[in-house]
C-alpha cells in the first residue's frame, strides 16, 4: 500500500478498551518515514509509567520502509580436562499504549547496537599516554584503586543521602548540594561510548556507566568547561534542540538534581562523588542510533543535560550517558521504545585492548544461547536512590563447597545499607569482609601452590607463585544469586599480575557496606537488564562474536 497519507489505522476494541481503563498519559508517537530509518518521538507526562510495566504487548511494524536488510592481565584461561592453562602473552514491541501501526512490508528491527569501548582500548580517549611503558603490575594496582574508590563513593562513608522532606528544586547551599551527588568519577569510568546527538548529527564520545543516570554532554557557550577532545556541542547549530520549561514533567523528574526554576528553561545540576559538577540547561535532542539489521532510527524529544558550567575529571571525553534506573537515564528513556531491556556481553581483558564490547536494546538484547538464560530477581533500590541494580546474593561456593557466611552478610540492613549490585563501572568484585575472609580462605586450603607474600601494592590479597606450572588447577567459583547460580570461569577470578608468573584472586575486600559484582567477573557472560520483567539474566557467551 504506497501513500501513507490516505492510510487508516485500525483500533481493536481490546486496545480501546486498555485506554479508557488504564490511565496512562500519551508518552510515544510513531513517525513512519522510508528508507532504512525510523523516527521515534519521546513525549513524557507527569503520570507516564515506563513501557513494560503495564498494559497489553502492542506491535508497531512500518509498513512503507524497505526491506532491512598484546594481553593486558595475562588471565588465566581455561584448558582441557577441567584443568587450566596460562597464556603469557524489531518486530520492535512497547507496552501500554493503543496504537498499531497498519501491516508491514518488513518487521521493525528489533534492537539496536552500541559499541562499548574499554578505558585501555588502543583507540580510547582515556587510555594512558605512556600506557605501552607501564607494568602489567602497575595497571592492576590502577584497577584495584579505581574499584576501591568508586565503592568508597558509591556506597561508603562518603556517600551522603538526601532527606525525605527536603524540597525539590529550588536554591540550595553548597552543603545541601554535597547531599546530590552522584557516585559515578570520570577518573573511575570503565567503558566510553559514542552518542550522535542533534540535526545534523553530532557524534561525542562520552562515559558510559551503570551508577549514574543523567545523560550530558558539554554546550556551547560554555562559562567554565574542562579540555574535550571534540568541540562543544552548540544547540544553535542544530535544529532538533528544545529547551525544556520549568513546567515540563520531565524536568520534574530531575528530582533533586533540578535547579532554581527562576528562568522560563530548565535547568539541572550533577554532582558527583570526586566533586566534579555539571551545570546547565536541561533540553531536548534527536539522538541518532544504529539498528541491528545495518539501518539507524532518530529519536526525537531525548532529554539531555547541555552543560554550560562544568568542572571537575572529566577531561578526554565530551559528556556522560547513564544507563542506571532513573527516569533521565539513556536506557529509562529508550525502554519506551524497546521493550525496557539491555544487555552488555564483555569481552576479556585482553581482547578489551583492541575490540569493542556490544551493548543491546530491545528483543536483541536477549541472548540467543541454546543453553538458555539464568534469572535473579531486581531488589529494590534505597529509599530515595533509584539508580543501582540490586540483587540477592545467597552464598558463595569454592570447588562445589558452600561457605561458611553468615546470610545477612549479603542482605540490606533495616537502614537499607548493604546489599549486592550488579555494576559494569567496578572493575573487580568487591565483597564485604565476612564473604571476602571466607573466599580467601578457601583458595589458600585448596590451592597447593607457594602463597606470595608482601604485595599489598597491588592491591589484591591473595596471590600465589606458577612460575614454571605447566597446568594450573584451580576450583570453580560459584556466586548463588536467588534463583540463579553465576560460575565463573578462572579467569574470570584470577589474573597475572606479573611476568614472572604471579597470580593473583581478583576480588577485593570492600571498603563500603555493599558487595559490588564487578565487570572482569562478568566478562565473556552476556548480562541482561529486564527492567520489564525487574530480573537480570545472564549466560556465558564468547562476547567477542558479538563484537
């Protein structure tokens, strides 16, 4: 059928009936265009709950488009017979809303793709200048340090939280400031990502992580902004850019982050846990993403920060996209769009230094693995603090043995501290000290080579002397999340941390009440987010044949 403007659109009664009983405001329109692209258009309001959560499964298909078609760690590695060798060197659907586009000459494309690059990757724009020049050592120490921090951040004594009844919006002082901050430092970031951003498209390269929510990026003119390695993004330069009124629900949606609303625009202020800040005006852009069939879809009305005043460690990127559970965060907003899920597969950490890792939205999200999925259910956030992925953690296993751990080791207390998260931003699992002693403890009974001493510059406890093993035998380690047990192949635990053949646990001792699941635990699982469903499911996959 060619000319979609003589087009009708037909409405089921179920559908009619699921709008006059489900009161759920008109957050999405669908602009159908030719070609391999398709448009989408964000429209928020006060009471829009996110696509997954409510309401009937509704497919939206496009009738008139055409057919879419060098090792940084030295890990250890798995070997034969279960022993272990080193190696030294869119049918698219969204929920809760009746419209139905009319029948499709190809289905939507189901997903789209994002490239994730690690800090060491050769191309990336945190990697170290004289990163060739350092010791294998060296950079497992700066690991270490980074995942140290950011727990201390994140959930440790420097983390401060906001009352309940303080106002939202408004003037604050400095001090209240200090109570708005969010836990991610561009110095602790893990993993970088390019956003294309406006009409015509800008590309930036920005950080991308799991703990934080709000997606910016720096603007023209800027006050006070740190060296970038793009220039400013300049919203007079494009014409998709929106200011946001103080009026807007979606500036609401700030929360504590929105500020003085004295102008006709909104505007926001991101704190963070190293005292960096980010200041400016809170808008609307196209963002421009790349489809799984090849093609690429333009989302209008996406909220953004257009920073303007900022400061802090955020030198050799232009902004930051948050992938947490708040509502301006990059995956909150696209899971009206696709479903409300994403998934991330890791490469290793040697591959990591000259491939990307994909990240996943909508139904390609999903691993296809003929072992199918392990899922444990989301826990609930903090009170106040909606952006972390919290599990349940029930033990820990060393060799088929369950340790002896006291279970409220890995449960929130009557506070809310404590707890488990999935976070792809902490390079090396953190466990609280009752879990940590007890795996500790394990592998030195079951490993029977010479314990190394004396190396708490690394950072990691627990190390042992391979020079000269052939086959290195180490036991399976098994984290028992609810409903789900995750085993970790060895180097997924153990990493070289020296040529002379160091090993060392890579798990640390946490410096906070909180058991961080880090992302070298998580590498080569593919780790899906169902924020639809509030589960994470995981499978182990060779990431690098997704890349």
């Amino acid at each position: 059928m060619a000319g979609g403007r003589n087009r009708r659109y037909m409405w089921s009664p179920l559908l009619i009936l699921l709008l006059v009983t489900i009161e759920i405001p008109p957050c999405l329109s669908l602009q159908l265009t030719t070609g391999n692209t398709t448009q989408w258009q964000l429209k928020f309001a006060s009471k829009a709950k996110y696509l997954g959560t409510t309401g009937s499964e509704v497919q939206a298909e496009n009738s008139s488009a055409s057919s879419p078609s060098n090792v940084d760690s030295g890990p250890v590695t798995s070997g034969g017979g279960g022993e272990l060798g080193i190696r030294k060197r869119r049918k698219l659907l969204f929920t809760g809303f009746g419209y139905q586009a009319p029948g499709a000459d190809r289905p939507i494309p189901n997903g789209i793709k994002v490239d994730l690059m690690h800090r060491n990757h050769i191309h990336s724009p945190l990697r170290a200048p004289d990163w060739n020049q350092t010791e294998t050592s060296d950079r497992i120490l700066q690991d270490v340090k980074r995942s140290s921090l950011r727990s201390e951040i994140l959930f440790g004594s420097r983390r401060t939280t906001t009352t309940a009844n303080e106002p939202v919006g408004g003037e604050r002082t400095a001090s209240a400031l200090d109570n708005f901050q969010s836990p991610l430092s561009a110095t602790l970031a893990e993993y970088v990502m390019t956003i294309s951003l406006g009409t015509p498209a800008r590309k930036m390269i920005a950080v991308v992580d799991t703990g934080s929510d709000l997606v910016w990026v720096q603007c023209a003119p800027c006050a006070q902004c740190f060296r970038q390695p793009d220039p400013l993004f300049n919203p007079a330069d494009s014409t998709s850019y929106r200011s946001l009124s103080c009026a807007d629900p979606m500036c609401s949606s700030l929360g504590y982050n929105m500020q003085s609303c004295s102008s006709s625009s909104c505007q926001y202020s991101y704190a963070y846990g190293d005292s960096s800040i980010s200041t400016g005006d809170f808008a609307t852009e196209t963002i421009t993403l790349q489809l799984t069939n090849g093609g690429i879809s333009n989302v209008a009305n996406f909220a953004f920060g257009c920073g303007h005043r900022d400061q802090g460690t955020f030198s050799s990127t232009d902004g930051l996209v948050g992938l947490g559970q708040g509502r301006v965060s990059f995956s909150s907003q696209l899971g009206f769009l696709y479903g409300d899920k994403f998934s991330y597969c890791l490469v290793s950490r040697g591959r990591s230094l000259t491939q990307t890792s994909p990240l996943l939205f909508g139904d390609a999200a999903v691993p296809m693995v003929p072992t199918g999925l392990q899922y444990t259910p989301m826990l609930p956030n903090q009170p106040g603090i909606g952006t972390f992925y919290y599990v349940g953690l029930d033990g820990i296993s060393v060799g088929g043995a369950l340790l002896s751990i006291p279970p409220g080791v890995f449960q929130k207390d009557a506070t809310g501290n404590g707890g488990t998260v999935f976070d792809s931003g902490t390079t090396f699992t953190q466990l609280v000290s009752p879990a940590y002693d007890a795996v500790v403890r394990a592998f030195q009974l079951a490993l029977p080579y010479r314990q190394v001493m004396g190396l708490p510059s690394f950072g990691l406890d627990l190390c042992f002397d391979i020079a000269g093993v052939q086959n290195v035998a180490i036991p399976q380690l098994t984290f028992h999340f609810t409903n789900a047990d995750f085993n970790l192949p060895a180097e997924n635990f153990f990493v070289l941390v020296s040529n002379a053949g160091t090993m060392c646990l890579a798990i640390s001792r946490s410096k906070s009440p909180i058991n961080i699941f880090g992302n070298t635990q998580q590498q080569n699982f593919q780790i899906l987010y169902d924020r639809s469903a509030a589960r994470i499911g995981f499978a182990p996959l060779a990431c690098d044949s997704l890349s």
